[in-house]
C-alpha cells in the first residue's frame, strides 16, 4: 500500500500556534494519545434499547460529563466493549434518522423509510470521491478528505454545489462500506478522516457507525458549515477530535439571502462553543466581497472575545464566483486587492493571534 506525505507539512506540528491551539490532536497524529471514538467505544455503558429516548440522553448526558476526565487519565490501548457509549449515540443517531433533527431545520423526515428532506440525503452514506486531500491547513495535511452528498444551506456562491445539490451522483455505500474507505485512507498514510461534503451533518449516524467498525487510530475531523443542532452537538461531542468549522456570516439577514439558513448566527455560535468545549477547532471564515463589515468584522470580534485570541482562525481569501452566485452583484466578482487588506487590518486590530499562513 503506497502512503503519502506533503513536503514541509510534518515540521508545522511543531508550530507553537499549532501547539497552542490543537495539543491533543497532535498527539493524536504522533501516535502518544488515542482518538476520541476509540475512547467512546471503549467506555462501558448500561442502557437498555427500549428505553425511552429522553432516558437514554439522560444516560449520554451524564456519561458526558465524565468523558473529559477519561480521556486525559486513558493511557494504555483502549480495549472496545461490547455495550460502550459509542454504541450509546448510535443508537440515539439512529432514533434521530425515523425523525431527523440533525440539522437546525429539524424537517422530521424518517429517513429509515425513505423520506428525504431538505438535505435529500437518504438511507445510506452518497459518497462523491475520498482521497488525501493536499490542499487543507499544513497541519491537516494528508487529510484523508471525504465528500458525501447534499447539505443542510443552499449557498449560491457554493463551489461544491455539484456534489451539495446532487447535480453528481454518488455511490451508496452502508457504513460498513465506509468503514474500509477510512481504513484505505489511514494506510495511505492521512493524518485524520475529514468527514465533509456538501456537508457531513445528514450523516451523523452513518459516521458514528461506520467508525465503530474502524480499527486504525486515526483522528476526526468534522468539516462543517455549523448549521446544525443542539442534538448533533451532542452526539459529536466525545466522538470529534478536531472540529473544522466554517463561520459564514456575521448576520441572519446575510446568511438568509445567500445561504437559505435563517437562525444561523445562533446555530454557529453555539456550536463553536461546544467545539471549543469538547474537541479542539480550526475556523474558516471565507471573506466575502463587500461583506467585511456586516460578516468579517462581526465573526472576528466574536471570536476573539468568546473562543480566545489564540484561536487558529483561517481568514481565506479564494472566493469565486461559482454555482448562482451571480444572482447577487457584489458576490458576482472575485476579492479585490483592498478588500483583502481591509480584511487583513480587521483581524490584526481585533487582535487574533493565530492565523493559518
């Protein structure tokens, strides 16, 4: 099996800015500690499968709580067991799938019978391509990256809009059948299971099953529009090591025009404090054209103030025009060149210390 390596991507762990703000998952990389959803299998949890569901989060919830502590004290292998509180929020995830409330619109499609909502995602994990992704953040790098179908916004301007709106099809696979694209990836030499799409929140109970069959400590990354809910959080946290998280506007009124995602500033901000609580985060904020005071400056200050001026942010600067972006004039241009200084400025006056270069 042929492995991978990006040069000059193994010194970046050594980054203090890197050491700062992602210490376990290096660990994880270098092999000195375990990923989190071997730790969750490796907790032993008594429930019964006919509780009723409020029971069961109870029992997660308080098994929660205790996590943290575990996972700094676990020193040895962890050893799977049979009924572990990995198994726990698959069985939770599962419910969700009759009733589905993975993503803040909480449509309620029973996806077990076939019923798709706003997502279109369906019974099975759709997967688009997996491969070692050489273009994510150097300490990422080789990201065994993959993309699954559909999304729970609808950004005009979404450079994957052929793989988030279905305009490609993809291969059905059960978790299962994931569970040895993860393995291939993690032979090949990747750092992490980047688990993205479109986005990976529709799938929340394909991942935590598929990597239940999973035998390689490989850290997780979940790559997210942070679009989704209190119940998802929930579920990822103790299972996510490393949350890579996109922080798209700065306002509800932007990100209902561009992105059809109403109530999204609360969504993200909750979920970058439960990332920051339970796992460890990388944030992307892609800058907009003629959107730095309204969603730049606003995302910025929020972070610097809540998450910490040593928060690893990356301010990219890529955008193009791609998908229905035209439909809105400002977004029907790339950055200018001032645009990408003002965005620059911004970020060194609010006083963020840890930016990807």
């Amino acid at each position: 099996m042929w492995r991978i390596s990006r040069p000059g991507s193994g010194g970046i762990l050594d980054d203090p800015g890197v050491r700062a703000a992602l210490p376990r998952y290096v660990e994880i990389v270098q092999g000195k500690k375990f990923p989190k959803f071997m730790l969750a299998q490796s907790i032993p949890v008594e429930y019964s499968r006919r509780a009723e569901t409020d029971e069961l989060w109870t029992i997660h919830d308080n098994q929660l709580q205790q996590f943290h502590e575990y996972q700094e004290s676990q020193k040895k292998k962890p050893k799977k067991v049979e009924k572990s509180f990995l198994n726990l929020k698959i069985l939770l995830a599962h419910r969700i799938m009759q009733n589905c409330r993975f993503c803040t619109r909480e449509c309620g499609a029973d996806r077990l019978r076939g019923d798709k909502g706003y997502c279109s995602a369906g019974r099975n994990f759709s997967l688009s391509s997996a491969f070692p992704h050489m273009g994510e953040e150097p300490e990422l790098v080789p990201s065994g990256t993959i993309f699954t179908g559909g999304c729970s916004i609808r950004c005009i301007h979404c450079q994957n809009w052929d793989i988030s709106q279905w305009q490609s099809n993809g291969i059905s696979l059960t978790p299962e059948m994931m569970a040895l694209q993860v393995a291939e990836l993690a032979e090949k030499g990747c750092r992490n299971i980047n688990m993205v799409g479109g986005d990976p929140t529709p799938y929340v109970w394909h991942w935590l099953e598929a990597m239940s069959h999973v035998k390689q400590p490989i850290a997780t990354v979940w790559n997210s529009n942070s679009y989704y809910s209190l119940e998802t959080a929930k579920l990822l946290a103790g299972f996510i090591d490393l949350y890579l998280l996109d922080f798209k506007y700065g306002n509800d009124k932007c990100a209902s025009e561009i992105s059809d995602a109403p109530g999204y500033w609360e969504a993200a901000t909750s979920n970058h404090l439960w990332a920051k609580e339970h796992g460890e985060l990388i944030i992307r904020v892609l800058v907009l054209p003629g959107h730095n005071e309204c969603c730049t400056r606003p995302i910025l200050e929020w972070i610097h103030d809540n998450l910490g001026a040593m928060t690893r942010v990356n301010l990219m600067f890529q955008y193009r025009p791609e998908w229905r972006a035209r439909e809105r004039p400002e977004l029907s241009r790339r950055l200018t060149e001032a645009e990408i200084a003002e965005a620059k400025q911004i970020a060194e006056e609010i006083g963020l210390e840890n930016l990807v270069k």
